[in-house]
C-alpha cells in the first residue's frame, strides 16, 4: 500500500492542525508535520498535533528538517533532534530524519534510544538532491537499510529530465522492503502519480496549491480527482500524453474521466519529454526496455508539440506498423506500445477533423469525394487535415500566408493553392480554418472575408480558444453550417481510446470533460 500523505506546514501550531484536519475531510491518509515551517519550535507543542492526527485515526510522520535538505527554517541541530524525540514519546508513527544528520553519533544515538521504546513507530532516513539525481540510488538505500534495518530509506531527487524517472522505477520495482522514492521537478510528476503502481510507501500531495513543499507535488485533489489515486494498482496499464510543454494538456482530465466511466484499468500522466529527438528516443527506449524485460504496463500515448514527427521516425526506425496516412502526413500522434515492446504509430488527428466535418454534415467521408474544399493555413494541422481530404478525393485550395509553404504542401498533395488575398473570390463548398488567426487574444480577427460566407456552406474552424470565432460567428449568421474545433479535438480524443481499447469511450463523458474546460476563456 502506499499512503497518501499530505504535508502540514502552517507557521504556528493551531493552523497546522486546521491543516491536519482539512486534509483528513479531503481524503488524505497520511500527514507530515513537517515542524521545520513553524515560527516557533517548541517540542511541547508536537503532543498536540500527533493526537490531533490519531484522534482523526491519520498516521503521522513527523518531520523537522534542515534547510540543506529542503527545510524551511533553520532551527539548531539540537532543538530539532528534541523535536524528533518527543515525537516518539509522544507515539509519531514515523519520524523522518535525514540520512545526512542521522550519521552523526550523537543524532543515531538518541534516536535509536528514543526509538527502542516504541516498537510501533517507525524512522524514515531520507536523503535529497534538489538539483540532480543521485549517481547510484541503489547504494545509497543499501547504506541506509544496513545503519538502520527497521528504517524506511527515503530518496527523493531532481529529476532534470523524465528518463531520470527511470532509476527510482526501477528500484521500486525491485524492492523487497518499503522505501519511498520520489523524482521531483515537471518531469518527476509521474513517479508521484504511478507510486502506488510501482509501490512507494508514501506519496506527498499538497493540500492547496500554495501549501505545496517540493517541486513538482501535486495536490490532493489533483491526485484523488484527476488521476484517480485510489484506483491505480500494481497491475494499472499506463497511457500518457508525450510533449513539451504539457502540463496545461487536457487529456489527462479527458481520458482518466474516460477510463473510470468505462471502468478501464488505466491512469494516463502527462509525460514531460525534453530535448527534442534526443530525449523522445531515449524515453521510448526505456519504456520498450521495461517491455521487453518484464512488462510496466506502459501501453499507449498521445504526441504532441514538438514530438509528432519524432515519434514518426521512432517507428520508422524500429521497423514496426505506422499507419500509411501518418507517414504521408509526417506525424505520428498515437502512440500504441504492445506487449514484448512493440511501437505502432498513427495519425488521429486527421480522423478526428474528418469525423467532426462529416458527422456535421451528416455523410460518411467518401461523401466529401469531388467537394471544393478551401483549406487555410500550411502547417502542421493543415497537413493533416489535406492528407484526409486528400486520401478521399475532395478538390482541396491551400490558403496560405506564406505563398512557398501553401506550394510545397500542394506538389505533396496534388492540390492547388493560392495566396491569402485570392480568399476574396473563394468558391466552396467548405471552408476550413488552420491557422491560429481569432484564437485567443485576437477574439475579433477571422481569416475570411465576411462576404464570401453563403448558407450553403460548411464553416469549420479549427481553433477552439474561444469555442465560437469570429469567423463561426460571421458563417453562423449568414445561416452556414458550422464546425467547432472542440469537435475534431474531441473526435481526435475518441480516435485514440479505440486504438487503444478496440471500444468507444462513454463519448458523453469526453464530450462534457473537453467543453467543460475549453468554456473556460482564459485557457
Ligand atoms: P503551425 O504549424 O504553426 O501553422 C500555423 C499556420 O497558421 C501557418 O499556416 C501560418 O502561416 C498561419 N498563421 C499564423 N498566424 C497567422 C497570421 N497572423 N496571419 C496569417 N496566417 C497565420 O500550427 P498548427 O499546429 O498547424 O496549428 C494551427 C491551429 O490549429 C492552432 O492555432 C490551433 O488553434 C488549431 N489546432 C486545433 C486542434 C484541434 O484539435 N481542434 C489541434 C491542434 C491545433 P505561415 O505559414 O505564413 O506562417
């Protein structure tokens, strides 16, 4: 089991147990007292918040450290090694003491002594590098366990890059006594979410967000509510979205509310991938690994910015199925990895802009066969949007600014292309937005000229901040069918689960999730 413990780190003792006590109401299973945040450190005052917390049947871990490893004040080695003692006396589950201190005679002599008497708590020895990993975990922990057997080693280290992630997985993995290992930072988050997978004996969630006490820690409602703590197992199949940035992703929130609809055994974590190719190999070289070596359970992941096309030549590279269509269009945004580690890619983006437009006008995507379709814009969602119109046989004019880009992407495709200003004498019979002109800031600005919008028209907009552009506005009122870009978003979304699954996800419930956040203006 692995407990979810959430830090109290008020400045005086009355707010730390209202803190105690919200994060009992809020599901948290586990505090840490972490004293080190108090203005005033008095061992007597630790009797009161270690009942406090028994009293709301919370284990608890007491904790005072110094700043060197993390602390948030300074308090004398002394007056904190009294701290940790009392706690003992007072019956703390657990008292975390550094690694680095606890090798000082005095400090394991007095906690050692302190301890003896209590045979129900237990010491965690932690040990931290808040810039880099360490060079060997493994020993480290090997260290700890043989100074003190009973104790819990605690590593909690830098992760500078995600595959750093990799040794505490590793060792967790391995473990065959309890120990909490912890990789901070952006690209450590998914140690935190997947520690109950691969079994950390503690995680540390915030109770607000600016109660947090390590980079990277997320908060209790974050963990409980978006990624579903108390339903990952050590059997859960991990899927994930792959980028850079990606902690603003909505596909977290869209496929774990999908996973618990359809009561699918399954987390999905945003995976931070730095260093462009480099970094992207790298992390899918260690998930294949894992793969090949045993099974972690890694199963699938969307791509995003900037990984499409290196996920591409990953494939390419490995030798395994890529879907034509992706190829042609040079992104992969689907990853799908099976069992003994192979790596099929595929394209859902250009599904999910068919799917959109064609449920819109009620046909089958061979009924866009011989349609003049007006695409504007020449990068990277263009791309895949010709590369489905295209493949169908719709008679397709790229639109762009930049007049060599809208050529180059033409010769690809067989279609025409034209630039911006020829917009005026359009004729079609779909107009769509790729570019991100009326995206947010810039509500008011549309691509198109009001006055070549008819009723007969389908009006697809790609951007989806705001959900209603001014360019759907102008079509909706001269009475054109239109297409918001939260469709093919959310029909990329379905594309993807039945990749994965081989079912449709409870479409409801992608629907509600992406136009419950997209509503919000300032995203
Ligand atoms: P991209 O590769 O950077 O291409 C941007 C395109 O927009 C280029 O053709 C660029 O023209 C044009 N453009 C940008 N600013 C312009 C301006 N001020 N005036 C004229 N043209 C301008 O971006 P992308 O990945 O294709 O994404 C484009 C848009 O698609 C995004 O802004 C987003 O709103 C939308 N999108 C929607 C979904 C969805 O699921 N609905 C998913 C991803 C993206 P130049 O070639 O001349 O630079």
């Amino acid at each position: 089991m692995t407990y979810l413990a959430v830090p109290a780190c008020g400045h005086d003792v009355d707010s730390m147990a209202k803190q105690v006590q919200a994060a009992k109401q809020r599901g948290a299973e586990m505090v840490e007292l972490r004293l080190d945040y108090l203005d005033r450190l008095d061992p007597d005052s630790v009797g009161r918040l270690v009942r406090l917390s028994h009293g709301l049947d919370l284990p608890v871990i007491v904790t005072c450290r110094d700043i060197s490893e993390g602390g948030h004040r300074n308090y004398p080695p002394e007056l904190r090694l009294r701290v940790l003692c009392k706690a003992l006396q007072e019956g703390a589950d657990y008292v975390d003491c550094e690694w680095a201190n606890f090798q000082r005679p005095e400090v394991c002599k007095s906690l050692s002594e302190a301890i003896r008497d209590r045979p129900a708590s237990r010491l965690i020895l932690s040990a931290h590098d808040f810039e880099k990993p360490f060079t060997d975990p493994a020993d480290l922990i090997h260290e700890i366990r043989q100074a003190n057997p009973q104790a819990v080693p605690k590593l909690a280290f830098m992760a500078n890059h995600i595959n750093d992630c990799f040794a505490a997985i590793d060792l967790l993995s391995a473990r065959r006594t309890d120990m909490i290992l912890l990789c901070m930072g952006s690209a450590g988050v998914i140690s935190r979410i997947l520690a109950q997978k691969f079994g950390s004996f503690v995680t540390y969630v915030g109770l607000e967000e600016d109660s947090i006490t390590a980079p990277g820690q997320l908060t209790l409602e974050q963990m409980l509510c978006l990624y579903r703590f108390h339903a990952i197992r050590p059997d859960t199949e991990i899927y994930g979205v792959i980028g850079d940035p990606v902690a603003h992703s909505l596909s977290p929130a869209i496929f774990n509310a999908a996973f618990e609809a359809a009561g699918v055994n399954a987390v999905y974590v945003p995976v931070l991938v730095q260093e462009q190719r480099r970094g992207f190999t790298e992390f899918l070289d260690h998930v294949v690994q894992r793969e090949i070596d045993g099974g972690f359970g890694f199963r699938g992941f969307s791509v995003t910015i900037p990984h499409k096309a290196h996920a591409m030549e990953y494939v390419q590279d490995k030798g395994d199925y890529l879907e034509p269509l992706a190829g042609k269009i040079g992104a992969v945004n689907t990853l799908k990895v099976g069992y003994g580690g192979i790596v099929t890619g595929y394209n859902t983006d250009y599904a999910g802009a068919m799917d959109a437009l064609t449920t819109a006008m009620g046909i089958e995507r061979h009924g866009l066969h011989g349609k003049n379709v007006a695409v504007i814009g020449a990068g990277g969602v263009s791309r895949a949007v010709i590369a489905g119109l295209a493949d169908v046989g719709a008679k397709v004019t790229i639109y762009n600014r930049t007049l060599a880009k809208a050529e180059a992407l033409a010769g690809q495709f067989d279609t025409r292309y034209a630039p911006l200003d020829q917009l005026i004498n359009l004729k079609a019979d779909i107009i769509i937005n790729c570019t991100s002109i009326g995206m947010h800031p810039d509500v008011e600005t549309s691509s198109v000229p009001q006055q070549v919008l008819t009723d007969s028209m389908t009006v697809f907009d790609t951007v989806y901040n705001p959900l209603e552009t001014t360019f759907l506005k102008q079509a909706a009122s001269v009475g054109a069918r239109v297409v918001n870009g939260a469709e093919m978003f959310i029909r990329q979304a379905i594309a993807q689960y039945r990749l994965w699954f081989q079912a449709l996800p409870p479409e409801d419930i992608v629907r509600r999730t992406v136009y419950s956040n997209l509503s919000n203006p300032t995203l």
